[in-house]
C-alpha cells in the first residue's frame, strides 16, 4: 500500500519470525542433546558434573556429546567420527542407582526403623551379627558361630579382620556398646529395635567372643539379632544419635556421601567384608510405582524397587528383567469382635467368609501368578508356619451353608477400614475380595483411609467397621508377633480367644527351640479352624532390573550389594 | 473466559459479524454438554457402574459383550466410563453450586455493606484469590478425608473468592443504576433491593461464572484424584480411571483415552457454554 | 482451578492513592500488614486443621512402636500439653520462623522447604517464559483478525488444549518422549535435558488461558478510537497492531498476572508429583499424605509469602507502567 509502510511491516514480521527461530531452536537443541547422548549412564554423567550445553545457531545439525573439559565433564559439539567415550568400559565399576518409594525416616540412624522402607539403604551401609537367607534359615554376617549355653545365655563368635568404614575394628566391643545402647540408654531403648532385644539383660566380651544373658529363657535370640545393625563404638560416642544419622557408619558395602531429601549418594567402601563390584551408588526416592518403572525405562536409574503387577505390563521383557519373590507377609482383613454386635463374633461366620473368597484366581490373576493363597498369618519362612494345614477350599456354597446355620441365611453387610498403596495390587485385591464375598450375600464396604488414621485407630481399638486390613509379617520372621496380635493380650485388643491364651504362655515359655515351634503349630491350628481374619494372600516383591544390572538378589527385601555389577 | 464480561471497567466492544461466532459456540458446547450429562445420567438410572470380574480383565473391544471392552479389573469399559462421568461431573456441579452461593453472598454482601464491611471483605477476598486452591484443598482433604462429599465440599469451599470478585464488581456497579437509585432513595429497604433488583440483574453473570467454575472443579477433581488423594476406592471417578488406566497406556490405551476424552470434552463444552453466554448476555446489555 | 474472571479485576478498596511518590510506601505498609493477616489465618487453620487429622506422635512412631516409645515422643515435642499451649507455642515460634523439625525426617522443616523452593521458582520461571514467548505472538495474531478462517481454527485448537487437564499433557509427553522414544528423562531434575518435559507441560497448561485473554484484549483494543485514528493516520494493519493494540492489551492482562501465579503454583504441584520434581510442590503433597505437620505449616507459610511477594510486586511494576490501573483505584 503505502511506500512507508514496508519498513514496519517487515520489522514486525522479522520480530515474530525471530521468536519463532528461538522457539524452533530450543526445541531442535533439546531433541539433538538428547540424541547425543551416547548412553543414558554417560547423560547421568554429564548432568551430574555441572552440564553446561554449548549451542551454535545455524541449519546444520548440532551434535552434542558429553566429553572431559578441565577436569568438568560438558556437553560440546561434538567432531563428526571422533567418538570417545569418557569412561573407558571397564569390567567392573560404574555407579548402581536405586529408586525407592521411600528413604529411611531416621535417616541413617539404624535404630529408630525396622524393615521397609529403611532395609534397603541400611543393608548398604550396615551388617548385622546374624542374618537370614531366602529359605528362612539363620546364616552368619558378622557373627560365625553362636551356642545357646544355658537357658538364659548365648555365645557368639565374631567375623575376624572386619572393621567399619571409619577405620574402627570390629570387635566384642563393638556389639557389647551396640546392645548397651539398646538396652541400657535411657533414649536407645526407647527405640524401635529396642522392642525387640528387649530380654537381654547383659552383655560381655572381648576379642571375637560375646556372650550375652537374657532375662527369662531366650531360645530365639540370634533371630531378634538379625534385626541390629552394628554401629561403630567410637564413632557413635562423639557423633550421638543424631550426627550418626547424617555421617552413617557400618562395615557394609557403601559409605554415604551425601543425604539429600530426596536421594542418597554412596560411595564403594573397598576395605569392606562385603567390598562392592561398583564404584558408587545412589539411592532415589521415587514414591509413585508408575514413576519408578518410568524412570527405570528412561535410563534413570538401574533398579526399581516394589512395583506393582500392573507396572510391569509395559516393560519391555527383553530389555529389563522383572524379578518376583514371594514376601513373607500375608495380606489379610482383621475381624474385630471386641467392640459390640458383629456377624463376625460367630466363628461359622469367619469360616464361611475365608470360605468365600477365590484366593487362586487373586493370585493368578492380581498378582501374575506368584503370591500365595493364605490360609494362616505365615509364609514358609517364617518360624513357626504350620505346612499340615490344608487350603481353605473356593466353596461359595458351603459358605453360604455355614452362615445360614449362623442365623445369616441372606447374608449381612460389614464396613472395613482399609489402607492402600502398600502393597502390590493391594487396592484391586481389596475390589476383588468384595466382589466375592457379595456372591455369598455380604456387602463388604470398603473405606479407604490414609495410613496415619489407620495407625490412631489401631492404637485406640477406635474402629467403627467391623473388620480392618491388616498384614501379618514379622522383623524377624517368627510367627509369634502376628499371633500375639490377634490374641486376647495383643496390643490392639480387637479380637479375643481364650483358646489361644494358654499357647501363647507355651510359645513364651518354651526353653528350647522345638517346644515353642511345636508350640507355635498349634497355635496356628487353632487360629485355622477359628479364624481370626480373613486370610487373603501372601504377598509379593516385584523388583525390575535395567538388562546390565548383574547378581541381583532379594533376600527379604535385604539386598547383597557387593555382589552388584551394572555393566 | 469472561474477558468481555465486565461491564464497569471495559469498553463496550463494538465488533460486528463476531456474535456469530459466540451463538455458534453456545450450541456446540450446550449440544456436546447435553449429550455428556444424558448418557451419564442415562447410565445412572439405568445402567451400572460394572462388576469386578478378576478372570476377565483388560478384554478388548468388543469381546463378551463389552462394547469398550473391560478395565484392569475385568470392570465393563463403557459402564464404568458413564458412572465416573455421573460421579465427576455430579461432584463439579455440587460444588460450582456452593461456589456459587458462598461467594454470591460475600460479593453481594461486600458491596452492599458499609465501607468498613466493605474493606474487611474485598481485603479477604483478595487475599484469598491470591492463594493457591489446589495447595488449600490438598491440605484440607487430607484432614476431613477423601470421597464423594468431603470432596465437594473442600472444592466448593475453595474455589468461591473469584466468583465473589466479579459479583462484588456487578454489584457496585448496578447500585449505581437508576432504577436501584430510585427505589433506595423511595425508602425501600437494602434487603428488599438486593433480592428485588439486585440478584436478577446478576443472573447473567452467575450463569457464565457457573459453566466455568463446573469447568474448573472438573478439572480439579480429577487432578487430585488423579494424585490420590480425591476419589475412594473403587469409586468411580474420571481421576481414579485416568490414574489406573496411565500403566496399560501402550498395552490397554483406551483405558486412559477415554477418561481423558471425556474430561476434555465436558471441560470444552462447559468452556464453550460460557463464552457463548457471556457474549449472548453483553449483547443483550447493549 | 482458576476462574476466568481475570481481567474484571473490580476496583479495589485501596483508596487515596494519589501520587505513587508517597502513596507507594503506604501502599507496600499496607501490604505488610495483609500479608502478616494473612500468615497467621493461614497457619492458624492450618495449625487446627491438622491436629484434627491425626496423632503427630503415633504418625512418628510407626506402626512398631512402643506405647512408650509414643510417649517418649510426645514428651518430647511438646505434644502432651493441651492444644491452646500448643498453638501458641507454634505461634510464637512461627513468629521467629522456626517451625519444628520435620516428623519424618529430623530435619528443620523450613530448611527442607526453602532447599525445595529454589526449584519451583526456577520450573515455574522457565515455564512463564515459555508461556510468554509462544502466548503473545499467537495471542496478537489470533486477536488481529479472529475471524479469519485458519486463525478461527486454531482458536478452537487452543480452546480444547485449555480444556486439558495439565497431568493429562505430561503424563503423554512422559509416555512418548521419554518411555517410547527415551529422548528426556520422566523424573527428576538431574541435567539440563530433564527441565524439557515439566517446562513443557507447565506451560501446556498456562499458555492457552493466557492466549485467549491476550487474544480477545486484541481484539477488543483493535476496535478501539485510538487504533482506528492511527489507522487512519495511515499506519499499517501490522504497525497498528505492534504498536498500538498489543501494548495495551498487554497492559490489560496485568490484572491476570496475580491469578495465573495462583493458577500456576497449583499446576505445579500436579506437574512436580509426575515429574518427581523436587520442589515445593511434591514437598507439600508427600507431607500431606504423611501428615508432616511441620513441614506442611512451612510450605503453606513460605508458599504464601512467595505469592504475596510477587503479586504485590508486579502491581506496583503495573502501577508504573500503566496510570489507567491508578485511575482505576480512586
């Protein structure tokens, strides 16, 4: 149109094409970075020293690859056919990066957790004396021998030449200051751990012997021991409770570095007993499930702990390998018959309910084939799992029987107070186990509640339904403590059989090992043909590796890191 | 957006042959709308929200008789589709309704009140604009629980300070019309005007910030959901499917596409409904 | 979650603003005073709010524990006193910005915090950039003639992208360019290359409001007097358009800054929990789940400073930049 007019025009036009050229390129450079990456192990590299991304405009291709510039590792355009790799590919080596759900809530203090989620930072940081292996059998760690030479007493021989990373020894002074902490320490034995060494009354020793005295007959001490973790003497004087916890240190495989919120570094400590194959390892917390195995799939981390069945319908088999193992904690719901008019005071009606449920096609079908279906508060490892009693048989019509000679001919509806998201397929399992107790006649209504509730209702017997989720398992992989919580004594008071009492005195009571297994038999016979629960199933761990990831082994949810090679 | 709502700051656009365009949109969105809320309604009175049947879950489509096929619990696709549709969409409503009330009430209040009410107010309301919802209603669900009503209320709760807004700024401004003028200064009293005079002349406005505040707890309540920390177990809601249907994306893809279908669907049509109206009623105003 | 009512910014109740020479410092005075109303509403219901959800004690004990490891616990942290004590002890120490150490992990709970935030800011900076630089081209030429027919097209293309849900976006873009392609990595904040998806998502979700509203405030600002008498002073449609109508449909959309910033701080918590990004926001929603009653008072404390803070700045940038916002306020 006009003759001045062109000049605006194209200044405006040149404006927004330029925005356009810079919008363009960032995400042409991100798409090249992210090419050249040569190897998702070597972009973690990159990323960890500084990245720097160095970008030259222009058509041609930008090519970028990570290489060693004064001692930074960067992201340079890269020579076309010059390819070297920063690290040469050397057989062992290289850094193992763990995603968790949760780091340990004590940080690396060893005592104020037991179990998950601390287990799997813990067993790189620490040993215990005794550990147990995946048959369920004691197996020595720090400790090579141990006799029960009284009643009340044991001794214990200790691993020679180990020493933590601190350079301490380990030595009969180290555990005899641990179990002092434990049990004398006006804080220590306070702690969670120190619930369960409770009944040591003393300890002694010197050089590689320790003996240590219990309060009443103890024929199962080495097994509470598996729980310990031993903590260097010196070390824990100077630093307390609390220093220990950001400066960990054991005789296990790893040091840590640093203790972030959401993730730990570690770094190999070759003058372990148990020296690791690679050089570092980190530790990520990843809550979701779903984000784990995303991140296992886009080259972040190596393994991805406790996954769901769901999870891993999307994984790639030839790339990642998925790794089941049956955990020795059954899944059940908890009938309360302490509080009030319930169906479930009559014990035809919690047979008939542990009649009703299809525990096969849960397994199959929820959890790909590898739980198991319950029918008592034990897995095979534990201690104390009673093998003669049979299934609970899939027998809608025989439960439909047994609660019509309740009084129930037409069923009944029930609430239960349940949380999810512990374990895999736990939500779908609860669905499941409604449905088919609705084809017997009783609504089973599910509330879901967030774990925190959970725990003021249990602590308080405060629960409005008439059943709540609850899992058998133990520390230390005896039967006694699930037991205990379904008796007339238990901490939760929720369920009472005067049956039981005098068995549970027998478990206690028992001087040696056979009696208060035989005694723990029985007392899962009673607890067959009088359910306190409705047993479900036992669960699973689903763990999937990266295809490089090399002796990886789940004993229990322990790790044995040192045997780990990534490459 | 109700960009063009406002009648007490903006200009009056004088855009011809545009209204076109904002009739149209009304239709589409109320059509698509209408469509959305009978099937989920349909499937409510008539339909069910599918049984789980472990044995025969993720069927494709059109196996034993599941049109959709099944979810990862052997659930009836379609069914559970529509139920959650009934469930998100009932709870969006509930909750825009007690929006709506909760902050008509502080708006009309506000500028009706005295200057020192009137401060107090529109200070609260601005403060509570500028806080995040999402970080509100994260923190409160987690205290009086999930499901279906601690849920609507925490959403209505939550989202009423910018509805309170614009009814605050419409009724400064219709106080200042004659015939309000002419029957305060008759002596009617305040209240008598404000349900008289007052709320019919808000009524437009109210039904325009309705379709977008549907719109907006739609997607709130299938956010967290989604997070977990909206919908219980085994309830039926848009969030919860998109949440279970996220790990078959490959595998099973209509379980996540079509959730998220149905919110993009309901959330557009609520959009189109609004701007449709908020045009419809500038014209009218003119 | 934001409504749209953006732009109708009413005239606030801020009176006798005359001249930003003295008027600014009683201004920001007052914003003071709002913002300490305001931090102690919150964390007072907060503070109520949380002690109804459940025992901090028992939460910090497990489900292991000993009634006297809980009791221990309780002592402790104070928490056998009865709840008014309690509450103004928060208070006080609130006051000094200390708000305990968090329940699970031992640490100072705002420490924990302001570690997080650097991330949000730098997610959520990188995210208005973006926002900004794919917003106002579109916006300006979308709202330069509306009625055109591809413009007309990707209006609705951006109308049904408004209708996404932010986690919808960034669970496909994890899908595909991570999982599928293993172009970007799904979680974290390692690397320059893990910033491409939560930046895009992010923005995903804010660009289209905001380019619906810059677009319509085109629109309108292209009809305006002014335009057409530089139109007729014989500018051209593209000079009318940069220079004229976008300035001030930008101006128009300040009122929108305060809001998109609330509405953006709720996407990130979405964003930051698919992402694993460690900001405030996962920080908040891990909390929340595990009642980290320290640490959720601590987040909703700085979240809300950091919001006020900014939205008191940009209106005071606004008040500079544009005197219309200050005829507005008398």
């Amino acid at each position: 149109m006009q003759v001045n007019a062109g000049q605006p025009k194209k200044r405006r036009t040149l404006i927004f094409r330029g925005l356009i050229a810079v919008m363009t390129t960032a995400l042409f450079v991100s798409g090249t970075v992210a090419q050249a990456a040569p190897s998702p192990k070597a972009g973690a590299a990159c990323s960890k020293a500084e990245a720097k991304v160095t970008v030259k405009s222009g058509k041609k291709a930008l090519k970028l690859t990570c290489a060693k510039v004064k001692g930074h590792l960067i992201w340079v355009a890269a020579i076309p056919k010059v390819k070297k790799p920063v690290v040469a590919p050397a057989k062992l080596g290289g850094n193992f990066r763990v995603g968790v759900a949760a780091l340990p809530t004590g940080k690396g203090n060893p005592f104020v957790g037991i179990g998950t989620p601390g287990i799997y930072t813990m067993a790189a940081i620490y040993d215990s004396l005794v550990t147990i292996n995946e048959e369920g059998d004691l197996v020595p760690s720090l400790a090579t021998k141990w006799n029960q030479t009284s009643d009340t007493s044991w001794t214990l021989t200790l691993r020679d030449g180990v020493t933590f990373s601190n350079g301490e020894k380990f030595d009969a002074s180290s555990v005899v200051s641990t179990l002092s902490y434990l049990t004398q320490d006006p804080v220590g034995a306070k702690t969670i751990v120190a619930a369960e060494v409770n009944n040591i009354s003393s300890v002694s020793g010197s050089g590689n012997t320790v003996t240590i005295t219990t309060k009443t007959a103890d024929s199962i001490l080495p097994r509470k021991l598996t729980v310990v973790w031993m903590v260097a003497p010196k070390a824990w004087q100077t630093l307390g409770a609390a220093g220990y916890a950001l400066t960990p240190i054991g005789t296990g495989p790893f040091t840590v570095t640093e203790w972030g919120a959401t993730a730990i570094s570690l770094q190999a400590n070759k003058a372990s007993w148990r020296s690791p194959k690679v050089d570092t390892m980190q530790v990520l917390q990843i809550p979701d499930p779903t984000a784990r195995i995303q991140a296992l799939q886009s080259g972040q981390i190596d393994l991805a702990v406790q996954v769901g069945p769901d999870e891993t319908s999307e994984v790639d088999r030839k790339k990642f390998q998925v790794v089941y193992d049956s955990f020795p904690q059954v899944m059940s719901l908890a009938f309360i018959t302490t509080k009030g008019d319930s169906p479930l005071l009559k014990k035809e009606v919690r047979l008939a309910l542990n009649y009703a449920i299809n525990r096969d096609s849960i397994v199959n079908n929820l959890l790909g084939g590898k739980g198991t279906a319950a029918n008592q508060g034990s897995t095979k490892l534990v201690f104390g799992y009673n093998s003669n009693l049979s299934k609970y048989p899939y027998d809608p019509t025989k439960a439909k029987a047994l609660l019509a000679t309740a009084g129930f001919p037409t069923g009944f509806s029930i609430s239960a107070d349940v949380t999810v998201g512990s374990f895999p397929a736990d939500a779908d399992i609860y669905q499941a186990v409604a449905r088919d107790l609705k084809r017997i006649g009783v609504t089973l209504l599910l509330r879901q509640i967030p774990f925190s509730e959970w725990l003021g209702l249990y602590s308080t017997n405060g629960w409005k339904g008439q059943a709540f989720g609850l899992s058998w398992n133990s520390n230390t992989l005896d039967a006694r403590r699930a037991i205990g919580l379904f008796s007339c004594s238990g901490p939760g008071k929720f369920f009472c059989n005067e049956d039981m009492t005098p068995v549970l005195t027998e478990i206690d009571n028992a001087s040696s090992e056979s009696a208060r297994k035989a005694a723990l038999l029985k007392a899962a016979e009673i607890n067959y043909n009088n359910p306190p629960a409705l047993y479900i199933v036992g669960q699973v761990d689903i763990n999937v590796l990266g295809s490089a990831v090399k002796g990886f082994k789940n004993v229990n949810r322990y790790f044995p890191y040192e045997k780990i090679t990534v490459r | 957006m109700t960009v063009e709502l406002d009648s007490t700051i903006g200009r009056m656009i004088r855009r011809r042959g545009a209204y076109a365009n904002s009739s149209t949109k009304f239709k589409v969105g109320s059509c698509i709308g209408a469509l959305l809320v009978l099937l989920a309604a349909g499937n409510q009175l008539f339909g069910s929200a599918g049984e789980v049947d472990i044995a025969s879950k993720r069927l494709p489509p059109l196996t034993d008789g599941h049109l959709l096929g099944t979810d990862h619990l052997g659930r009836d696709l379609l069914s559970r589709l529509l139920a959650s549709m009934g469930w998100s969409f009932s709870i969006a409503l509930l909750a825009a309704v007690i929006s709506l009330t909760i902050g008509t009430t502080v708006g009309v209040l506000a500028a009706s009140s005295t200057k020192i009410g009137r401060t107090i107010l529109t200070r609260y309301i601005d403060l509570s604009i500028s806080f995040p919802e999402l970080i509100l209603a994260v923190t409160i669900i987690a205290v009086i629980g999930r499901g279906f009503l601690p849920l609507t209320l925490t959403l209505g709760f939550v989202s009423w300070p910018h509805l309170a807004r614009v009814v605050y700024a419409q009724t400064l401004g219709l106080w200042t019309r004659e015939f309000v003028l002419a029957a305060k200064l008759s002596g009617v009293r305040p209240m008598r005007i404000i349900l008289s005079h007052i709320l019919p002349g808000l009524r437009n406005t109210l039904l325009v910030m309705f379709a977008f505040i549907f719109a907006d707890l739609l997607v709130a309540e299938s956010g967290l959901s989604f997070l977990g920390i909206g919908a219980l177990l085994g309830d039926p809601s848009l969030g919860n499917m998109l949440a279970d249907g996220r790990r078959f994306i490959f595998s099973s893809s209509l379980l996540m596409l079509l959730p998220c279908i149905a919110v993009i669907l309901a959330v557009t049509s609520a959009n189109l409904i609004g701007d449709g109206l908020s045009s419809r009623s500038k014209n009218a105003t003119r | 979650m934001t409504l749209h009512s953006e732009k109708l910014s009413p005239p606030p109740a801020t009176s006798g603003v005359r001249w930003w020479g003295n008027s600014f410092v009683r201004v920001i005075l007052g914003r003071v005073g709002q913002l300490a109303v305001l931090l102690w509403g919150v964390s007072t219901l907060l503070f109520f709010l949380l002690r109804f959800a459940g025992d901090p004690a028992l939460i910090m004990a497990g489900d292991n524990a000993t009634s006297e490891f809980v009791d221990e616990i309780r002592v402790q942290y104070g928490l056998d006193r009865p709840l008014f004590v309690q509450y103004f002890f928060f208070l006080w120490h609130a006051a000094k910005l200390d708000f305990g150490y968090s329940l699970a992990s031992g640490l100072p709970s705002l420490d924990l915090v302001l570690a997080q935030l650097p991330w949000t800011i730098k997610l959520s900076g990188l995210a208005i950039m973006l926002n900004l630089l794919v917003a106002i081209p579109l916006g300006a030429w979308l709202g330069q003639a509306p009625e055109r027919r591809t413009r007309n097209a990707v209006s609705s293309l951006v109308f049904i992208l408004q209708g996404t849900p932010g986690f919808v976006t960034g669970l496909l873009l994890i899908q595909f360019f991570a999982v599928k392609l293993g172009l970007f990595p799904s979680i974290g904040s390692e690397g320059t290359l893990s910033w491409v998806l939560p930046t895009l998502t992010l923005t995903a979700f804010l660009a289209p409001r905001l380019t619906r509203v810059l677009a319509s405030n085109v629109a309108e600002a292209m009809q305006t007097d002014f335009v057409r008498t530089a139109r007729a002073a014989g500018a051209s449609e593209s000079q009318v358009l940069v220079r004229h109508a976008l300035p001030n449909a930008l101006l128009g959309t300040a009122a929108l800054a305060g809001s998109q910033l609330s509405y953006l701080l709720s996407g990130a918590i979405i964003t930051e929990t698919i992402f694993a990004w460690p900001g405030l926001g996962l920080l908040l929603i891990d909390s929340v789940r595990t009642l980290d009653f320290p640490v959720v008072q601590a987040s909703v404390f700085v979240v809300a400073c950091f919001v006020f803070f900014v939205n008191t700045s940009v209106e005071m940038l606004f008040r500079i930049l544009d005197p219309r916002l200050k005829q507005r306020t008398k």
